[in-house]
C-alpha cells in the first residue's frame, strides 16, 4: 500500500521513511459487537528510532484508520522534532543571559550586598577566653 502524498512529504520533511515504521493491522477493542471481533481495522504504527507508538481506531473502515495513523505519527514527530529546537534555543538563549555583561545599576547593588553581609559579618569573630 502506498502512502498519500501529503504524509510522505511530511514524513520526508522530517527526514523519516516509511521503512523506519512498522505497521500492523490488529483487531479493535471496545464496544461493536461481533463486528469489531471479526475485523482487523485497528492500525497500528510504531516509529523504530524514536519508539513513538500510534493507534487508530475511529473509523469503522481499516484505509481511513491507516491514514488517520499516519497523519497522527506525522504530527508527533513534527512536535517532538519542535520541542527538540525550542529546547536548543532556550539553552542557547539561557547561556547568552549568563555570559551577558553586568549593568552598572546590577553591579552597585551587587557590591552594596557584598558590603552589607561583610558588615553583619564582622560581628562574628573568636570568643575571647575567659
């Protein structure tokens, strides 16, 4: 069976081939009867690299719950490929934070702390032998 266009261009997008998927066709669960016992229109995806896992069974007929779980694992591998460069960009923006130069109001009030706790410092000292 081949894929529509639309989700092997998703999929080429994110760098993913469809040989990377294994794909099963399993009996449903829940109610229906005898029908859902009978028919195998479950689709079930499983990405190999990544082990995100999909399963369909909204529709009755086993080609619209295929694509219903391509575009499904599509869709979680775009968000985990986001999250992947948001992450890089905030650890990227947290390091320029770091690195930044003091302002110079930052760095009186720095020294005005340092010499405050030296000040309530002072106080502590030996205890004289009596």
């Amino acid at each position: 069976m081949t894929l529509p266009f639309s989700i092997s261009e998703r999929l080429a997008r994110l760098g993913t081939s469809p040989a990377e998927v294994e794909e099963r066709f399993v009996r449903g669960s829940g109610p229906g009867g005898q029908k859902i016992n009978k028919t195998s229109s479950t689709v079930w995806l499983r990405h190999g690299p990544t082990g995100i896992e999909v399963r369909c069974q909204a529709e009755r007929s086993q080609a619209a719950n295929r694509e219903a779980a391509w575009r499904e694992l599509c869709a979680k591998l775009e968000a985990r490929t986001r999250s992947a460069a948001t992450q890089v960009r905030q650890e990227r923006e947290a390091e320029r934070r770091r690195r930044r130069q003091k302002s110079r109001g930052q760095k009186v009030r720095m020294i005005e702390a340092k010499r405050h706790r030296a000040k309530a410092k002072s106080g502590r000292g030996r205890v004289a032998d009596w």
